[in-house]
C-alpha cells in the first residue's frame, strides 16, 4: 500500500476552533480527508466531489504542463 503525502491547505480556516493553516490534506480510502491538526477536527469529501482547481473558489495562477 502506498503512503499517500499529507499536505497543509494555505490560508484555510478550521471551521471548529478557527484556527488558520492547520488544515492538512490527505486521502484514505479513496476519500479526501482534511484534518485540524490543532483540534483534530476531521472531514472527508469523495474524490469526484473534489475538483482540485476546478472547485468553486480555487484560485489557479497557473498549470505545468511538461513537454
């Protein structure tokens, strides 16, 4: 089974204790997971509900695409 990364959601807020950027990323089971690392708050969100940045208020500033 491979590890996926965790990764922190800049500037997002956790919607129990407020805190700012203690949101982290991950997936587990085939489900998006974010987690307060403060609080521990925890919520998921299936895969095809998340867009990346095609979700309603992602700001892209631009996409790599390799030659």
């Amino acid at each position: 089974m491979a590890r996926e990364k965790k990764r922190f959601i800049a500037g997002a807020v956790c919607p129990k204790c407020d805190a700012m950027d203690t949101l982290m990323l991950f997936i587990e089971n085939d489900i998006e997971q974010v987690e307060c690392v403060q609080c521990k708050h925890r919520f998921s969100e299936p895969k095809e509900q998340g867009g990346g940045s095609e979700r309603q208020f992602d700001q892209v500033i631009g996409v790599f695409k390799p030659d």
